[in-house]
C-alpha cells in the first residue's frame, strides 16, 4: 500500500477502518483457502494421474482424485471441529 493510501484509510472515521481490516482479513483469508486447494489439488493430481493419454480420466484415476479429495475435505472438517472445541 502507499503512504497515499495509508493516509486516506487513517483519516476514516473508526467503522469505516474496521469495515476496511474486516475486508482486507477476509481477502487474505480467501486467497489462503484458494492456496491451499490449488496444493493439494496438485498434489492429487500427482498421486492418481499417471499418465495423460486422452481427455478424460481413467475410472481408477478419477476413484483416486475422489478419494483423496474426501481425505483433504475430512482432515480440514475434523481440524475446524477441532480448533472450534479449543476455543469454547
């Protein structure tokens, strides 16, 4: 951000900052979450595609990507369950 941009965010009133971080937070939060799905997409991808030699997936390609899709959505659902009960 520029000294310009800083300068105008610090002369808004405090909702307004607030309403700004909130954005930005939720933004970052965004970007990280797609991160995350892009890795763990490759590394899938890695893991079950062997070899491309047509535009579609083998049936035991496509089992494996399922699979290990499910694993990726299950460990992040028992981490949130997680992490929720800490915070109780």
């Amino acid at each position: 951000m520029s000294s310009a941009d800083l300068r105008a965010i610090s002369q808004l009133d405090e909702a307004s900052r607030k309403d700004i971080a909130q954005w930005v937070e939720n933004e970052m939060a965004q970007a990280k979450l797609r991160s995350t799905i892009h890795n763990f997409t490759e590394i899938c991808f890695r893991k079950c595609v062997t070899s491309i030699g047509t535009q579609t997936l083998a049936k035991t390609e496509e089992l494996c990507l399922q699979n290990c899709l499910n694993r990726f959505l299950d460990t992040n659902s028992a981490i949130v369950k997680l992490i929720q009960e800490q915070n109780k």
